[in-house]
C-alpha cells in the first residue's frame, strides 16, 4: 500500500464553491470554529478514483484506456477524531501552456487550481471567509498552519496525478461536504463545455449502461452528469459512499438547508456515531478487498476457468496487480511514512472474514438450489418417457413411501443378534462394519453380473461405512438405532434411462430374487416428494450373508447433474433445509442494510477477474456470482444494476448451445427481471417479459401433450360444465380411465422396447415374460 501524506488527510474536507466578488474564483474552504462556523464538518470519507473520459468511451482504444489506468486513492477520515484547524483556499487562474517550445503552436488554455496564502487575498475574500470575524493571533496561526498544509497538498496533487493517461479523469469525492471535484487535469481531447469540474450532490443512482461502471449523479442546481468508472467495483464503492453520505443527516452534515434525496439509508434508524461507524467500516473493508485483488491474494482467481477466458478479459486479469487496481484505503490519520496500526487491520481483517463466510454460505445456497431446479426439470423431462406411466404405477417391495406418508417406520433392518443385549452401540456398530465387510464381495459379484448384462453407465462398490458416519446417521435418521442403517455395505449402479430401470428390476427378480429385502421406488413417482435437494433413485436391499446391504440405483440424466457430488448436494440441502426456500434469495431475509452492503463488496471480490461485459456463456462459476449478487441489489434497492446484471445473463443463456432462451433457467431469470423492472416502474417492459413467459409456457404444455399422446379425450368448456352438473363422479372417472389409458399405452410401449433392447431377459430366463407379472407390477393392465 502506497504511503498517505499526512497533510493531504488533514486537509481533506472542502465545501462547496464560494465565488469569489474580486473575480478570481474563489473555489473551497473550510473552517475550523465549531460555535460559531456554519460549516463545520467533523466527519466523511474522501475517495479518489479514475473514470473514462466520456470524450473516449465507446473508442476502439477504450480496453486499452481502461488497463492504463493509474492507482486512485481512498482514504476514510476517522469519525471520532475533530479535523484540525485549518483553512484551504484554492483559486482558479487560467494558465496558457505551448508543446512547441520556439514556435509557441498547439497551444493550451486551462484552468487550474493553486494556492493563495491568507495575506495575499483581498479584504473581501477575508471577509467572507472568516464571515466578518477578527481573528485572534491564536486564530490566526491555525489558520496559517493550515494553509501551509494547504500547500504542501496541492504540491502533491499536481506531481500525483501529472501523469495520468489521455482518456481518464481521477475525481474527488467527499462525503462530509457533499461535493465532487476534478483533481487530475483534463485531456487534450476532453469537452471542456460538458466537464464537470465540481459538484455538490443532492442525488445518485446506478448507471443503465451495459459494463454496469456507471453512476448518475445530480446537483443542487439540478444538473445531472453520468462517470464511468474504470472498473464496476469503483463505480458499487462510490455508490454505496455517496448513498450513506446522503442518508446521514448527523451534525456538519446537513448540507445546511440544501435538499437531498437517499434511497435506502435515510429511512434507516441510526445515530450519528452508528453512521459515521457504518460508513467507516464500508470503506475500510471496500479498500481491504480492493487490495487483496490488486495484490493477487485471493483465492481461485487461476482456476480451470480462467483458461477459455477471451482475449479482453485475459488482459484485465494480467493488470489486476498494477494499473487496474483502482483505489486504496488509509482508515486511521498519521505521520507521514508511518505504518497502519496492526489492531485496526487485524479488525479489517476479521471483519472480512465474517462477511466472506456469510458470502460463501448464500453463494452455497443459491448453487444448492440452481442444482435443485436442474433436478427438477430433469424428473420433468424423464417423465415423458413412454416407459415412465408403466414404472409410475407400479408399487415396490416393503417401500414405506408408497404408503403416503413421512417418517414411517422403516420395514427392513439388520438382525438384532442376542449378543447385541451386552454390547455398547458402538459394538454394535463395529460388529455391523465386520459383517459388511464380509458381504462385500459377494456385492461385488452381483454388480459385477448386472452390469455385464445392461452395460452400466456408471458403476461402484463400496467402501465401507466409517463408524462415525454410521452413529451420525442413525442419529439424524433413526433415533440413534444403529441397526435401521442399512447402507453399511453398499453399491451403486447407474442406468441409461427408465427402459433399463425396469429390464435391471426383471433381471435382479429373476437372478437373485429370494435375496431382495426391498425395492424402494417411490421418490421416482411423479406424485411422491423427491429427497431433499431434488434428487430421485431407486434402492434395492439384498440380505448377503445375513447382512442387509444396498444398491442404489441412479438414472444417468439424474446422475449427471452433480455425478459423485450428488451425495453431497443431498446432504447440504437436508443439513440448511434448502427445500423450505421458494427462492435462493430468501436465505437473506432479516440481514441489515450495512451486511447486505458489504456482501455486494463480497461479491464483486469474486467476480474481480471477469467483468460483467467480458462474461462469456461457458463461466458457469461467474455466472453463479453474478446470480447471486442480483439477489444482493434486489434487496439492497440497485434494481438497475439488477436489471442490467440479469438481461446480461439471459443473454447469456440465450447463446448456450446446451440452455437457449426456451430453457427452465432463462425463464427463472426472466422471471427476475421481471421483479426489477416493476421495481424501477417499468410496467410496459415487465408488461412483455411476462408475455414472453407466458408464450413459453404455453409452448412448452402443448410438446408435452403431443409426446404424451395429445388432448383428444378434452372437451369443449362448456359441454364440461353441464355434464358435470348431470354427474358429479365424471372428471374423477374421467381422470382414472385416462390414467388407465395412459398405463397401457406405456406398457405397450416397454414390452416393444424390451424386445428391441434387452431380449436377452427371456432366454437368461428360458422364459417369455412378456405377460409375466413383475413382483412390483400393481398396473393390473
């Protein structure tokens, strides 16, 4: 981190522009009598950083404009520390400069801001500043103090930012007096007619442009100007300081008397030193952030990801430690070159770290549930399947779901053995563990024979159940009875589709039936619960050696969602119960506007690597972040950001060769979209987003009726209406008959399939069973 002069943080707040009766442009003081001046400040933040001329945005050389950017400063004043006595005094002069030395060509005019001793302005001007006090001698020497200070800050304003690139603008904003000045001189090609030099702010809100760097600022006067920032995180940190600025209303920041306008702070029920503190903390750990990226410590910014990123984003990522570093932070006033107290970063440091965990947790919840929806719409898929309304009416083997209800009783356990009587449960559970062992290699032949004949997408066995895990799990599951854990040995088995399902159920009936202590179907019927995190498989208990075992049976689209990390999807959803959330974004419920905010500065940590306009539809892992920083701006009142993050990423979609604009996940977004637009009073743009929903919903309904063999059976509305009057029982009837239809239909539909693929189960039998009843075939049909 760059060291801070300790003259420029004492000389940091400046008020409003006072023109000048002499004519010589007078431009900022600031006073030091808390009794009798008006405008005392004794708190704020002063932020620096670089924004996009807009005389070169949208250039062919913009990327290029942006990576040159040169390091801004950010620095917190310390709200419980008065300011010193000082006084600054600027004055505008017009200054001619030549490039051309002899020849005296391409000249420039400019204004620029110097220093005036106190002596060497007019009466006037001392009058006003003082506002017609006589200054003791005591007085008197701050304010000379100060205006050496003064000085030595100009000084290092000028070598400071001397060098800055064509094409960027460092402002200056400080939130104790309300203003923002240009400190860097402009370019050659820079509207000089449009450039905003200085402005007192009464209102902000995000830009609608598409890099989301922009903010909209207005001033008292009611002029509006929009800045771009070089990166998005400058453009969320000068948002959120200049929303907390106009929210506090706290002594020395009232802008005496001005009017000013704050979305979300202002309403908020805090004291002065709680806003001061907010404030404080926001900018410290926004700064902290913005160093960690700048010195390349955060964590997975080199992932696999990384490697299909395009060329621009590439090159942003190579000057993320240098030039692209935006802004820094000094949170406490000292001497010049001496260090940051150790105390105050190890608080920044811890305050961080809470809130990255906090980060990490929502970001796990909106990934459980983006998982859950592919569940979900993968099971809608799977059940167009010919073969689903045969496998959806049938009943399994001692399964408790089929009963209707939740935590039964579970009907298949291990044999409780007499020797037990005298054992401790963890004896009895090592003695489980040497039994399973045991079995194990029988499993394996039976897999081993199941596979060979269907030829498995997937196939695994074992290993064995640790002792921990088996006591945790007949503690959450069954009361502490170790004996209802059935899974001590086990393997799984993943299928192709359905069809292969229900050959592997005849194949396992006819192989090693009297071995089947249970098939359990019911979490893949339609109209059971799947397990918790939308996950849907088939178990199949088998006695082996006096031991239950199990297999578990997954279908390969299920599987492939999460693959081996499936398991560990089920058990985060059943651990934080994901399934009570009708949306990731409710995890954020009860959160305060302070936490929320520091999240957002979470978030764009993790997106540090790949701004929004580089984004490309394979980031999946970036994609994720910014869905979960939408939730962060729906909540925090940045709608437009949401807004223009969300059509970013349904854009996105719309361009996946594997998603496209019809798919469940573009419509989720959509759906989103659709909430920040009517936040923002876009009625007529949500108006044909829900239109767009709409249509594809309709779409969608009419491919499942034709796939499930059409609506031929419907009658017109009205004729429903009368027969229903002359016969109550008609739609229930109707409903049976049609579900009997469908049965048979899919029935037919598996007997011509099972003929085609797997013939092999009548002659490994010497039978046909073709008509042959399955054990767990209730169709009847």
């Amino acid at each position: 981190m760059a060291p801070l002069a300790t003259e420029q943080m004492e000389a940091e707040a400046m008020e409003p522009t006072i023109d000048s009766k002499a004519g010589n442009g007078l431009a900022a003081s600031s006073y030091d009598d808390e009794s009798e001046s008006p405008m005392l400040l004794n708190s704020g933040t002063i932020m620096e950083a670089a924004f996009i001329d807009p005389a070169y945005a949208g250039r062919k050389g913009d990327a290029e404009v942006e990576l040159r950017a040169s390091t801004a400063l950010l620095s917190s004043v310390d709200p419980s520390h008065k300011p010193a006595q000082k006084l600054t005094v600027h004055t505008q002069e017009t200054v001619t400069t030549s490039r051309c030395g002899f020849f005296q060509c391409c000249k420039k005019t400019e204004e620029q801001v110097v220093v005036k001793d106190f002596d060497t302005l007019t009466k006037d001007e001392q009058q006003m500043l003082t506002n017609g006090k006589s200054l003791s001698k005591k007085e008197r020497a701050k304010m000379i103090k100060a205006q050496e200070k003064a000085r030595r800050r100009a000084e290092l304003d000028r070598s400071k930012y001397s060098k800055v690139p064509e094409g960027l603008l460092v402002y200056r904003l400080d939130t104790a007096a309300h203003t923002m000045s240009l400190v860097s001189p402009p370019s050659a090609k820079t509207n000089m007619s449009t450039l905003v030099q200085h402005m007192v702010i009464a209102a902000a809100s995000p830009g609608d442009d598409t890099s989301r760097r922009s903010i909209r600022l207005t001033g008292e006067d009611g002029n509006t100007t929009v800045l771009t920032a070089v990166e998005q995180r400058t453009a969320i940190s000068w948002m959120e300081a200049v929303e907390m600025m106009l929210g506090n209303t706290s002594k020395g920041r009232r802008l005496f008397g001005r009017s000013t306008k704050s979305r979300g702070w202002g309403a908020e029920r805090l004291n002065d030193a709680e806003r001061n503190e907010i404030e404080d903390n926001y900018v410290n750990l926004a700064a902290y952030s913005n160093n960690l990226i700048r010195a390349g410590a955060i964590p997975g910014k080199d992932g696999q990801e990384d490697q299909k990123k395009s060329k621009r984003s590439k090159a942003k990522a190579k000057a993320g430690g240098a030039a692209a570093g935006i802004y820094y932070s000094v949170t406490k006033q000292r001497e010049e070159g001496d260090d940051i107290e150790e105390e105050a970063l190890e608080s920044i440091a811890k305050r961080r770290a809470v809130i990255k965990d906090s980060w990490d947790f929502y970001r796990m919840i909106c990934s459980l549930l983006r998982d859950k929806r592919k569940y979900d719409e993968v099971f809608r898929k799977m059940t167009m399947d010919p073969v689903f309304s045969y496998l959806n009416s049938m009943t399994g083997l001692n399964d408790p779901g089929d009963t209707g209800y939740e935590n039964t009783e579970k009907a298949v356990v291990q044999k409780d053995l007499s020797k037990y009587a005298g054992m401790t449960r963890t004896e009895v559970v090592q003695d489980q563990i040497a039994q399973a062992e045991e079995a194990l290699p029988s499993l394996v032949e039976i897999c081993k024979a199941l596979a060979g004949s269907l030829g498995m997408e997937e196939v695994g066995v074992g290993p064995v159940k640790e002792l921990s895990s088996a006591i945790r799990k007949a503690e959450k599951k069954y009361n502490g009875d170790v004996l209802k854990v059935t899974d001590y040995c086990r393997a799984l088995l993943v299928v192709k589709d359905f069809p292969t399902l229900l050959a592997l159920l005849e194949l396992a009936r006819d192989s090693f039936g009297p071995l089947i202590r249970r098939v359990k179907l019911s979490s893949i019927k339609a109209d059971h619960k799947s397990l918790s995190g939308g996950y849907r498989d088939c178990k199949i208990n088998l006695e082996l050696k006096e031991h239950i075992c199990e297999i578990q049976v997954h279908v390969w689209p299920m599987w492939v969602v999460c693959g081996v990390d499936g398991f560990r999807h089920y058990r985060h959803c059943l651990e934080y119960s994901t399934d009570s959330f009708a949306n990731p974004y409710e995890s954020l419920d009860g959160l305060d506007r302070k936490t929320v905010a520091e999240l957002i500065v979470m978030s764009e940590e993790a997106v540090a690597d790949m701004p929004l306009d580089s984004l490309e539809w394979y980031h999946e892992k970036y994609i994720l972040d910014y869905f979960a920083e939408v939730g962060l701006f729906l909540r925090h009142g940045l709608d437009q950001w949401a807004e223009t993050t969300l059509r970013e990423l349904i854009r996105l979609r719309c361009e996946s060769p594997d998603i496209g604009p019809k798919h469940h996940e573009t419509r989720f977004l959509k759906q989103y979209l659709v909430e920040a637009l009517e936040n923002q009073g876009k009625k007529s743009q949500a108006k044909t987003v829900i239109k767009e929903l709409a249509e594809a919903e309709k779409a969608e309904r009419k491919e499942r009726e034709r796939l499930m063999g059409g609506d031929e059976g419907i009658d017109c509305f009205t004729c429903g209406v009368f027969e229903g009057l002359m016969d109550p029982n008609k739609d229930e009837r109707e409903e049976e008959e049609r579900v009997k239809k469908e049965v048979k239909a899919s029935k037919r539909a598996w007997r011509r399939i099972r003929e085609e693929r797997f013939k092999f189960l009548d002659a490994s039998n010497g039978i046909d069973n073709r008509d042959q009843s399955n054990f767990s075939d209730t169709s009847g049909y």
